[in-house]
C-alpha cells in the first residue's frame, strides 16, 4: 500500500522548490542580471500552486505532477543554451525529473520524444556521443522505477496476507487448512471452521466509498482477533467471505466462537452505518474422511450465508 505521508512529502517538496526559485530571482535582482529574474519569479507561484493541488484528490495531484514537470523544462530550456560543458548536467535534469514525477511508461516515451530538443538545445546538433550519453541516462534512470515496481509485485504475489484486512489470501488459506485436516487426522485432535458472512462489504463501496469498506473490514478483523486464539486461522475466501480454522476445536466450541464474534460484531458501532452484521456458520472435520469432503461442506455453507 501507498504511505499516507507521500502527499504531504510531495507538497513539501515543491514547495521548498518555490522558495528556492524565489532566492534565485532576488539573487538575479541583488546581482543585477535584470533579465533573468521574470522567469524563477513567475514560476515559483506555479510550483506553491502545485503543492496545493497535490494536497487534494487524485486528478488535482496528477495535474500538480505536470506542473512542476513544465516548471522544470522551462528552467532547463532557458540554462541550456550557452552553458558550454555545464549544459551536460543540464542534460540530464528533464530525463531524471520526468521519472520521479511521472509514471515509467508515459516517462520514457516522453523522455524520448523530447531528446532532440535537448539535444539541440545542449550543443546546437544531435552529435552521436552526446545523443548516446542522453539514451543511456534514460535506459539507466529508468532501471530504478522498473526495480522498484519489479520487487513490489513479487512481494505482492508471494505474500499470503490478503491486500484489505489481516487476513490470509484464499490459495494460502485451503493450503493451511489441509495441512491442519492431515495433522488432526495424524495426531487425532478435532478441527472447526467457522464460515463468517459480512453482507455490509458487498454495498460499502456504494453510500461511503474505499475508506469505509477499508474501516468495516478492520473492525470485523479485529473482532475475529480478539475472540480466537493466536494459532487459529482466518482467511479470506471472497470479498465477504471468510473462513476462521479452529485447530484441536469440536464443533460446539467452534459455535461458541461464532456467537461472540457475532455479538461482538452487532455491539461494535461503524460511522454511518451502525453495528457490523455478520452471519455464520460451523462445520467441523470427521475424522478419517478427506480433506475434499470438508471442503464440499465448507463451500456449501458458505454459499448458503451469502444467499442469505
């Protein structure tokens, strides 16, 4: 997930760039170089501009991200020009500043469809040296987003725990369940699942939005917590669905469990939406039989709550 402090960092950042443009334009006015104080002087409202904007919802900080990147190539298209060996480090300013600001595609198909205008803009032609110099920055800069994204998405696919709630993902959740119905039959202990319904979650998006199915899915794991046990499982088997193991659990125990996860649940009070509805259900592991024969009776249950 996102952390909630990149918004905040972001405004921060584009606002240190507006009074840093500001102290260029009264180092330009102090110094006498007249002629260059307009442009760090009208740019410097649009990057506090920018940071407002990222501050608000998804579409405004998207805007403020090609804010501050036309701010950027404004200042790198006025300083290329004439700076002899310098204009090189002016060079690699638009690639690296497209790529922090925009994501990797858009970025590099930008980054190079713009290179002949730095190029031309940095030595006056597109010489071979130079231009190879700009392509290999671009390729360079770009293995780093690319990395990034790379490792999230292996962290992602590999991770058991379901992206909303504290929950494990439905594949790791049948393979802990099996492994639990193979040491129960080995060691001769009992097993329970209780199958828990939250029909809330499938309207939560509807009248309140992501934060409010985020909120409803918190309370109800927290509820399921704080009545198990730290080796009893809960997963999550579709988006209201979930299936909460109880190893070495008969099947009443496993129904004393489910009335106070639901009573738990009735008492606990949601913004807007009152008590936090859950219907359940119980089945239990005969010894000997196989791990498909619960699983049938598990899915049976678990249809039959969500149909209500």
């Amino acid at each position: 997930m996102p952390r909630t402090d990149t918004p905040r960092l972001l405004a921060g950042l584009y606002a240190l760039g507006a009074v840093l443009l500001l102290g260029q334009a009264l180092w330009h006015y102090l110094v006498g170089d007249y002629a260059r104080i307009l442009l760090p002087a009208l740019l410097a409202p649009l990057l506090l501009t920018a940071a407002l904007m990222r501050l608000g919802q998804q579409e405004t900080a998207r805007l403020s991200a090609y804010l501050v990147l036309i701010c950027g190539y404004l200042l790198v298209a006025t300083s290329l020009p004439g700076e002899g060996r310098l204009a090189l480090l002016w060079l690699g300013l638009p690639p690296v500043l497209t790529l922090l600001l925009l994501p990797l595609g858009p970025a590099t198909l930008l980054n190079l469809t713009l290179a002949p205008i730095w190029l031309l803009l940095a030595d006056g032609g597109l010489s071979l040296p130079l231009s190879l110099a700009y392509l290999a920055l671009v390729i360079a800069a770009g293995l780093a987003p690319w990395g990034v994204r790379h490792q999230q998405a292996l962290l992602l696919a590999t991770d058991p725990r379901d992206e909303e709630c504290a929950a494990l993902k439905a594949a790791p959740l049948l393979e802990r369940l099996e492994s639990e119905v193979e040491r129960a039959d080995l060691l001769g202990q009992r097993l329970a699942v209780v199958v828990l319904h939250l029909p809330q979650l499938e309207m939560a998006d509807e009248p309140y939005g992501g934060p409010a199915r985020l909120a409803l899915l918190g309370s109800f794991c927290g509820t399921v917590a704080e009545h198990s046990r730290d080796h009893d499982l809960l997963g999550r088997l579709d988006d209201a669905d979930f299936w909460l193991v109880l190893p070495d659990t008969s099947e009443s125990g496993a129904l004393l469990v489910r009335q106070r996860i639901e009573e738990a649940a009735a008492g606990a009070m949601l913004d807007g939406s009152g008590g936090l509805e859950v219907r359940g259900g119980t089945c239990s592991h005969s010894p000997g039989s196989p791990f498909m024969a619960l699983k049938r009776r598990l899915d049976a249950t678990t249809r039959r709550l969500a149909d209500g």
